[in-house]
C-alpha cells in the first residue's frame, strides 16, 4: 500500500481536494438555496443538472483528451471549476445556478477520467487493487472533510466559495507538476445498453433506480436538511454519515458478495435501505434516528452500485466486462438526472419527508425486482468479481477496477457464467 501511495501521492492528493471542493460545493448550494428563499422544485432542477453535465462529459471527455492531450483538458476544465465556485454566491438565481451546476458535472466528469486514466497506467497487475482502494479512500476523505469545513463560516456570505474554490485551484498544482508520464489514452467500446439488458435485466433495472436513490442522496440531502431546520453543524453530519457509513459497510458486503447468490443480497440490501428511509419518513424529525436512517441508506446504496456491476459480470465472458462497465455508468447516470427533480417534486408536495419517500420506492422496488428474478432462472455462479467502485466514478474507474476483476478471476481460475440474468 506504501508502495503505491509513494508513487501516486500527488495524483491521490489532487483528487482528495477535488473531493473536497466538489463535496462542500454540493451541501453549500442546499444551505443557500433556502436562505436564498428557492423552492425545492426550484433546488431540484440545480442539483439535477450537475447529475446532466456529468453524463455529457463522460461521453464527450475522452475525445477532447485524445485531440488535446491530458495536461490541456486537466487545467482547462479545473479553471473553469474554480471559476464557476466562486460565480455562485454572486449569480443567486436557480437558473444560473443550474447552468453552473451543468459546467461543473461535465468539468468534474472529464477531470476524473482524465485522472483515473493517469492512475490506471500507474498501477501495475501486482498493486491495481490496492490502488483501486487508496482511490476510493481518498474520495470519501474529500467528502467527508467537506462537511466539516461548513462551519468555518457564514453561508450566506462568500468566504465558504472561495474556500472550494481555492482547493480546487490547489488539487492540480501537485499533479501537473508530478513527473508521472502522461499516459497514453485509451477506452473500451462499450456494449450496446440493448445487449446488457439482454444479459442482465436485474443489472441494468438496479443500476437505473439505484442512480435516482444516489443523485437524490448525493444532491437533495443538504436540501432536505435546511428544509427540516437543522442547523448547518448538523446538515454537516447529516450528510457525513451517508459517506462514512458506505467506506463501513462496502468490504462486508463484497466479502459476502463473493459467497453466496448476489440476487440474494441485492435483495436484502435493497431491502434494508428501504427501511432505513421508512426511518426517515417516520421518524426523520429526531436527530438520532435521522442518523440513523443515513447510515442505514449510505451503507446499502454505495456497495448495492458495485454489487450490481459484480452480478452482471457473472454473465459475460472477461473481454466483456470493462465494455459492460461503461454502459452500466450510462445507465446509472440517466436514473441520476431524474432522482433530483422527482425528490424535489414531491418534497414541495408533502414537505420534507418527500426526500426519505422517494428513496423508500426506489430502494424497495430493486428489491421486488431481484425478488422476481430469482423466479426467472436458476441460481447463477458467482466469480470473484466484486470490486468497490464509487457511484460518482467516471467510466474509467468502473473499467479499471474490471481490469482488476478480470485479472483476479484469471488468477484464480473463476470463469464467468452465460446466460440470461
């Protein structure tokens, strides 16, 4: 683990600051928008739009690294991160957000796969896992770190966006001034999204509802929270204990994952994330249990995302899976757009329990979905192909940890299943 954190410091440094900024960027924008008076139909279509922008930019960044080279695309969509953050407190209006929000998801998009791209060539077969694991520890880091800077000052002032800002501006200085060989650029053709659902229905329906539980996670629970009246410490761990709670749960589950029937645990946890929202709904007013209900959903969603691309994986043959990958982000990241705006929806239609409600049918419905599965076929085999990978990765860290998982399975002689899921 030394060995690979001597050789990628400054890349996983940068990245914890990104995090940083992109973490505390998305909690401020929930806290302003109430003091800024917007409705959460208004703060829906704001955070949603970061969910868009990210889609488009893992579509169209890997062609604009290949025409202008890494170093050009890193400090030209960083520049324009930096600049966007400290835009925000001066243009408070949703729609200027929401275009912000846009520019700052295809930004974030394209720095991760530029990044990733440059960890990937850094790794060797020996270290990718560790690596793999270091990157993601650094992520949740970054984000929870945010929330603890919130209450380093007045959120209806400007000092809290200049401070991701400044991060942001800080994360590249230690990676573009690295001697680490830019790396040279390239991605898998993925999959048609008609042949993966021809392989895994239960793949590509979780996936789908799993991004709208994700991007209503990720983006409506500042929003929830200073609609609920918690004060901003509280907001802060609040949404703290979505991510602490997926670094907790992730490896439990990917250890269980590799021994029993995946259908089996995506059904349960599915099933717990549910009720852990029915928490929420119920009980949401009470700090503790709010907690509670967070830890509950953030420990289930987060690994749900990586056991979802394992179970996929148990019908494809190795060359397969790293183009399955892409094709499952895109899948997820269409669920994505629509979590935002139909949280916010109903939030403005039944109050703030609406956030909670929505998770609760998303959650619940994966779970009835597996459940019918494992009606439709046999029990599959499973492969050693459980890798932890964050919901908000970019494509090519989902097809650097495939690289890894096929490199485990061939090691250990596993070969995936065929057949219809």
């Amino acid at each position: 683990m030394l060995q690979v954190f001597s050789s990628a410091w400054a890349l996983l440094l940068g990245m914890m600051l990104l995090q940083v900024g992109n973490g505390m960027q998305g909690t401020l924008l929930g806290v302003r928008g109430a003091l800024e008076g917007f409705s959460t139909t208004q703060m829906s279509v704001v955070m949603s739009a970061y969910f868009a922008g990210f889609l488009f930019g893992s579509r169209l960044a890997p062609e604009m690294i290949r025409r202008v080279g890494h170093v050009r695309v890193f400090a030209a969509l960083g520049s324009m991160i930096s600049a966007v953050l400290v835009l925000y407190p001066t243009l408070a209006d949703p729609w200027a957000w929401s275009v912000g929000r846009v520019v700052i998801g295809f930004c974030f998009s394209g720095v991760y796969v530029t990044a990733e791209s440059w960890l990937n060539n850094s790794a060797t077969n020996a270290n990718r896992g560790k690596a793999l694991s270091l990157y993601m520890i650094v992520q949740m880091v970054g984000i929870v770190t945010a929330q603890g800077l919130l209450v380093l000052g007045d959120p209806s002032g400007y000092v809290l966006f200049v401070i991701p800002s400044v991060l942001v501006s800080l994360a590249f200085a230690p990676i573009l001034l690295s001697v680490s060989p830019t790396p040279a650029f390239e991605t898998t053709k993925p999959l048609s999204l008609r042949q993966i659902m021809a392989v895994s229905p239960l793949g590509c329906v979780g996936m789908f509802l799993l991004g709208g539980v994700f991007s209503a996670q990720f983006g409506m629970a500042p929003v929830y929270g200073a609609e609920a009246g918690l004060s901003v410490p509280q907001i802060s761990v609040f949404v703290s204990t979505f991510f602490v709670a997926s670094m907790v749960l992730q490896y439990p589950i990917g250890w269980l994952s590799d021994r029993m029937d995946r259908r089996v645990l995506i059904c349960a946890a599915a099933a717990m994330m549910g009720a852990g929202a029915m928490i929420g709904v119920v009980l949401g007013a009470v700090f503790v249990p709010l907690l509670v209900a967070a830890f509950v959903i953030g420990g289930m969603s987060n690994p749900l995302y990586s056991l979802l691309i394992a179970y996929t994986n148990d019908f494809l043959e190795h060359d397969d899976m790293a183009a399955a990958a892409g094709g499952m982000v895109f899948i997820s990241g269409l669920g994505a757009v629509s979590g935002p705006l139909i949280t916010g929806w109903l939030m403005g239609v039944i109050g703030p329990r609406g956030f909670f409600v929505v998770i609760a049918v998303l959650a619940l419905s994966i779970a009835a979905y597996a459940a019918y599965r494992m009606t439709q076929r046999a029990t599959p085999g499973t492969t050693d192909s459980y890798t932890a990978v964050a919901p908000s990765a970019s494509p090519m860290a989902v097809e650097f940890a495939q690289e890894f998982a096929i490199e485990t399975a061939q090691e250990s002689g596993d070969a995936p299943g065929s057949g219809e899921a």
